[in-house]
C-alpha cells in the first residue's frame, strides 16, 4: 500500500513529493500508534491466599508463583503478550483481604500441609472469618477464585462442604501431620471427567481423561451447593469442582507440577499447564467484558 502511494506521489514535482512524505510519515506514526497499542502487555494481578498454618511467609509456594506469573506467559502462546503478577496475603490477615481483592483480578487459594484439625483457637476463628469472605466474593462481588489442593478442600469449607481422610481407617483422626502410612494421592493420577465444562479445553473432550500430579491425604467428602463436580479419580470423587456460571474452581491436585511431561497419550500427559491457562484465559475474558483495563 505505502509503495502504491509512493509510486502516485513522486512523479507530480517536489511540492507533491514532500507532501507525500509527509503523509507518508503520518501514516507511519499511525501504524506505530496502533502496533505499541496493540502489542502492549495485558496486565492480571492475583493475590495469592496462604492458608498455611504457620505465620506469613511470602516466600512460600515459590513453586506455585513462579509457574503462574514466569513460565506460563513464557510457554503459552496465547498469554505471551500478558504481564502476570501475585500479591500475597496470609489467612490470619483476613482484616485486610477484601481490600486487597478489591485491586486484584483473582484470589488463588494456597494448598497447605497442616491437617485442618490443628487450626483451633485464633487460627480457627480467623478460617471462620475467612469463609464469609470467600462467599461474599464469590457469590456477590463475583471475584475469580482458584482453589488448589488445600485451598480446593477450604473452598467446599467455606460453602459447607465436609472434609476428612481419604483412608477410612483415619476418619476423625487427629495427629499432629498427615500419616505417612495413610492412603493418599502421590505423583500422576489419572483423572476423568464427569461433565464438559470450558476448563478442559485444549486437554480432553468429555468424556475423557487426562493427568494431573497429586500430593494429598484428605478429600472433599461431599461437593457443597452450589458446585458441581467435573472430574474424578479411582480414589476420590471430587477432584475438581465449580460453580456453574461463576469463575470459581476447586482442583484437587497441583496444576503448577509436571510440565515437562508431554509425551505419551493424551491421558497420560500432565495436563496442569492448559488447566492453569484456561483459567487465566476466562479471567482475562470476564475482566474485558467488565470493560476493565
């Protein structure tokens, strides 16, 4: 196009060649105008919840934010062009976490690795507290919410959903950690859905089946009204669990873990990666129909 004008300008003189270069770089300035708009990057800032019973340490889950906020912008395509940033705040700070999520896009709710009988006292009336927030945000002011592993099992908590043991034989029990001899989830487990949902796209269509890696020993017993449960294990029921027309999922397992395994069948890849995306993605969604920046 620019050749075209060039080619219909010069002839006509000096005067019409200077002002074709002048129209020239007008138009430059408007196609670099429009490029720096539009390859700017998109800014999501999350705020990561620590539901771990020790005192604050935002160095925790070192892991979990460096797969958020580094590799996934880095290994997916169709984030490279987002900016992905993780606030932090502690469970005993609960006076200042719905200030905080009033400035963020989503809340990511920590896994932890405290049986949840160990939070008495302050602790749990701080989790007491903490419940009615995670309500509030998800069902009225209709924050995003992504629960993992322990955060999956404190958001069907906070709805009434019951938590315990996987292994029946330690129903009730109350130890000062997870029993190593307990049966539990360890490593890649292979998962299958029990309904469609936009959270599997690019992974699995239902029904099917796809990997993800584990690390728990207590479950979601039963899946609180409103959610529903997507998918399930040979060993637990409720692996991941949403509530229908709301950006809030619970996943059982770690989405951050096993990356590098992309070879074999499909459902035997770990599927954290795509999971973690498809979520981000729906969040990047939902803040530009709200028509925010």
């Amino acid at each position: 196009m620019l050749s075209g004008i060039v080619r219909n300008l010069s002839p006509a003189g000096p005067a019409w060649t200077i002002a074709g270069l002048i129209i020239l770089v007008a138009i430059a300035a408007l196609l670099l105008v429009f490029t720096i708009k539009h390859t700017s990057k998109r800014k999501l800032n999350g705020l990561l919840l620590d539901l771990e019973l020790e005192g604050p340490d935002p160095g925790r889950y070192r892991e979990l934010r460096e797969a958020l906020t580094i590799k996934l912008p880095c290994e997916v395509p169709s984030l490279g062009n987002t900016k992905l940033t993780l606030d932090y705040v502690h469970f005993t700070q609960s006076d200042s976490l719905s200030v905080a999520a009033g400035d963020v896009d989503f809340v990511l709710l920590s896994p932890q690795g405290t049986p949840w009988h160990r939070y008495t006292g302050d602790a749990a009336a701080q989790l007491e507290m903490l419940k009615q927030q995670l309500r509030e945000m998800a069902l009225q002011k209709e924050v995003p919410l992504l629960g993992i592993c322990g955060g999956h099992q404190f958001l069907a908590m906070a709805f009434g959903g019951a938590v315990d043991f996987i292994d029946p034989t330690y129903t009730g029990a109350i130890s000062e950690r997870y029993p190593r001899e307990a049966i539990g989830e360890k490593g890649p487990v292979v998962l299958q859905t029990v309904r469609d949902d936009p959270i599997f796209h690019g992974i699995t269509v239902h029904p099917g089946k796809f990997c993800t890696m584990q690390s728990h020993y207590e479950e979601v017993k039963t899946v609180p009204h409103p959610f529903v449960n997507l998918a399930r294990s040979s060993l637990c029921e409720a692996q991941l669990m949403r509530i229908p027309g709301r950006l809030v999922y619970g996943m059982a397992f770690h989405p951050e873990r096993g990356w590098q395994c992309q070879d074999g069948p499909e459902e035997e890849r770990q599927a954290g990666k795509q999971l973690l995306a498809n979520f981000v993605q729906m969040v990047i969604a939902a803040k530009a129909s709200k028509g925010r920046k």
